[in-house]
C-alpha cells in the first residue's frame, strides 16, 4: 500500500518542475531514470522510492517535507502557515 497515492506528490513535483522552468528531459537525466519513469513520477503513475524523492526535492530546491504538506494543501511553499499544521 503506497502511503503517496492519495497525496498526488507527482502533480506537486510538476507543478515545482514548471515553476523552476526545468523540462523533464533535465529531471530524467539528472536523476538517471528514463524519460517513461520520470513521466510516470510526475502523473501519479510511478511512485518514486524513497531516496529519489530525497533527489528530486533536491533538484527542485525543496524538502520532503515541504513537497508533502504542498501535496496535502494544494499551495505553494511560501503561502503555507505551519503554525497552523
């Protein structure tokens, strides 16, 4: 059972991908995966093991943290008030 699925981790990992102007070909090439892995990341598809998330929150210049409360909220990292979490 994927503690992930309901999360939608993939769109928010898009959604920091888009915002960082970074095209997937640089995501799947730093990362070392192929372009169908990568793609299935990001479309909820594929769930990313443990230590690659670690690596794209890298690259996407966040924490696994932050990428899961931005997939719970629906809100960008900067507009989430964790005195309220």
């Amino acid at each position: 059972m994927s503690i992930y699925k309901d999360l939608k981790i993939g769109t928010t990992i898009r959604d920091l991908r888009n915002k960082l102007g970074y095209p997937q070909k640089y995501m799947y090439k730093e990362l070392g995966v192929s372009s169908a892995t990568y793609s299935g990341y990001e479309t909820n598809c594929t769930e990313p093991k443990k230590d690659m998330l670690f690596k794209i929150c890298q690259l996407l210049e966040t924490n696994l943290k932050d990428l899961v409360i931005m997939s719970i909220f629906k809100e960008e990292k900067e507009d989430i008030d964790e005195s309220k979490l």
